[in-house]
C-alpha cells in the first residue's frame, strides 16, 4: 500500500517538476542518482564487491 501511495505522489509531480526546473534537469537528477547507485552495488553490496 505504501509503495502504491508514493507512486501516485512521484506521479503527481513529475508534470510540476518538468514545469519548474524542466525535462533535462529531471532527467539529469535521476541519472545522477543511478550513477550513484551504482557505485553503491559495485563497491558495498558484499554479492558483486570487487567482481568488476
């Protein structure tokens, strides 16, 4: 039920964020955050760290 409730609250204001700050900087903020999270799975998740 939660996940379902921030869905529908990220949902409702992906149109107002590309208003604001627009596409390409939506965009960029979420690239930004995969790049992150990748570095987390390569280097701290015991399952790939050191496997690259």
């Amino acid at each position: 039920m939660i996940c379902k409730l921030h869905s529908c609250g990220c949902y409702q204001q992906l149109p107002f964020l590309f208003s604001t700050i627009g596409a390409g900087a939506v965009f960029l903020i979420f690239a930004i955050m995969m790049v992150f999270q990748l570095l987390f799975v390569i280097f701290i998740m015991p399952e790939t760290k050191g496997n690259f």
